[in-house]
C-alpha cells in the first residue's frame, strides 16, 4: 500500500514539475522588462499600487515580453498618475469618482535612459478614495494599443543597448565570478535577450562554466552541512535534516558521487527500520522535486542579489 501511494504521489508531482518546466522554458529567451511603481506617486493607496503593478505585468506580458515581476532587470515600465478630476458623488452611501490621466514610461531604470511614454485617461468610482483608484486601474486595458506601440518601439532600442555594450556585460559577469559571486554572474549573462544574437551565443558559452563553478563550490558546503548534521544524531531527524542538504546538490556537480555515498550510508542505517527508512526515501523524492522547481526558476531567470534603485525621476 505504501509503495502504490508513493508512485501515485511522484507521478503527480512529475507532471507538475513537467508543466513547470514547459511553462518556465517557454519565456527564457524573451526580452525582459520589470514592473515598477515608484514611491514618488503620491496619495496612491498600498492595494492600489499593489494592483497596479500587477496590470503592469499583464501588459509586459501581452506584449511579447518576459515580465521579471519579483526579480531584477534594468529595463522598466513604469507609470505615474496625475489626479484630473476627483469629485464626491452625492447617494447612500456617497461615492468617490476620480479622473485619472495614467502616463506609461519604458526605459532604462539604472541609467535613467527614457525611451518613450504614452498617456491613458481612466476614470473609477468607488464608496472610498481606495476603490475608486482601484476600480480606475481596472479600467487600464491589459492589451491597450498605445501600450502595445510603446512596448514594441522600445525593443529595437533595448536590443542596441545590449549589442553596443555587450563587451563589458560580459565582462562584468566575469568580474563577479571571479569574486565566487556566481549567482550575480548568471543574471547579468541571463539577462541578455536572443534577439541579441551575437552577445546571446557569447553569452551562452559563458553560462555553462560558470553554472559549473558555482555548483562545484556549493556543493562542497552542503557536504560538510549533510555530514555534521547526520553525525549529530545518527538517527532518523538526523537523516532527514542531512537529507535536506543533499537535495541542494546539483546532480552534475563534481561531488555528487559523494553525496550519494553519504545517502547510502544514512539509509543502510535505517534498515532495520522499514517504516522510517520508507519516509526517508520519500523525504528525499520530495527534496529532489523541490530541487527541480528551483533550478527551473533560476534557468528562467536569476535575481540579482544587488539592489538597484531605479532612476525615473526625470521621466516626469
């Protein structure tokens, strides 16, 4: 009985780990632009902005984009709001009607480039000043036209960016490798579109040798992280909390024949324990199908771990 719930479970997160991966591969390549609401938007409400950037999404998204929405990207769409008109509407309950002229700006937030901007009127209503803002952000259409005409002009101008300058984003990567910050390494390469083509492939002889060294140094760490903690207890929370630092290892890392070694050794320990070595077996399935979902986001794209402060306030 155990054993058919164990396959019935791995087969269903298969397939979710499968759909995962052809969601995510799907977006790789495409360019990638990151909603942004600047703070200096005054009197917008926490929900409102909170919607607002998530329209934002929609529209990079409908317009052929890779919306990097949670992560880091230089390139910005990024709007700001001017109260046209707000009026109190009389009625049990009154309401709040405001008149919103929503400007759209595309361009690059650290250098603070502009490369273009539309305007949209939008109106809302709402019993408060809240809903009534979010009810106007509602009204932004997701596959606006002059949103769409804005996006697509940027793009040949984000292309340029990369193929003029393309020697030193490399050569940044190689900097911040070379400094064992690998993870900052991979973004800078993984933020460089296909349509680059040339710095695209240079790029992408990069991304391997360096995945490589970041897998190799951190799985050295999670050896010696798995090995102290089984050796603590030697019993089945120390296996399952070793298990957990071995399900960080990437399975094309150079010690990862030493990581099954140390799994080998847990299990064997277990044996005379079925039903425990049973939900060790499990425990490490799950590890390694949380490891997948992982690594299939940090190939989509990988946050940078520096922060950027986006330079918009020229834009208006």
């Amino acid at each position: 009985m155990k054993f058919i719930r164990f396959n019935i479970i791995f087969v269903i997160v298969l397939y979710t780990v499968t759909t995962f991966s052809q969601k995510k591969i799907k977006d790789i390549d495409l360019i990638a632009i990151a909603p942004y609401v600047s703070s200096q938007i005054e009197y917008l409400p926490s929900s409102a902005r909170v919607n607002l950037e998530n329209k934002l999404d929609k529209i990079i998204t409908s317009s052929g984009y890779s919306s990097s929405i949670g992560f880091d990207s230089r390139f910005i769409l990024t709007p700001n709001i001017t109260v046209v008109n707000k009026n109190i509407v009389a009625g049990a309950p009154p309401k709040v009607a405001l008149v919103l002229d929503v400007t759209f700006y595309v361009g690059d937030g650290v250098s603070g480039l502009k490369y273009g901007s539309t305007s949209i009127e939008v109106k809302g209503v709402g019993t408060n000043e809240t809903k009534a803002y979010n009810s106007a952000i509602r009204r932004i259409g997701s596959n606006n036209k002059e949103l769409k005409k804005l996006l697509e002009d940027s793009k040949s101008k984000i292309v340029d960016y990369f193929n003029s300058n393309c020697n030193n984003i490399l050569k940044e990567a190689d900097n911040y490798a070379n400094l064992n910050q690998y993870d900052d390494a991979l973004s800078v390469l993984n933020s460089i579109p296909k349509e680059t083509s040339k710095c695209y492939s240079l790029a992408s002889d990069k991304l391997r040798p360096i995945y490589k060294r970041k897998i190799d140094s951190e799985c050295k760490i999670y050896i010696t992280k798995a090995e102290n903690a089984w050796n603590f207890g030697l019993d089945f929370d120390a296996a399952k909390k070793a298990g957990e630092f071995l399900s960080e290892i990437d399975p094309a890392s150079s010690c990862y024949a030493d990581a099954k070694r140390i799994f080998d050794l847990i299990n064997k320990s277990l044996e005379k324990d079925a039903t425990r070595k049973w939900e060790f077996e499990l425990k490490k399935q799950e590890n390694i199908i949380n490891y997948n979902l992982r690594a299939l986001e940090m190939q989509e794209k990988i946050s940078l771990a520096r922060a950027r402060g986006y330079n918009v306030s020229r834009w208006w």
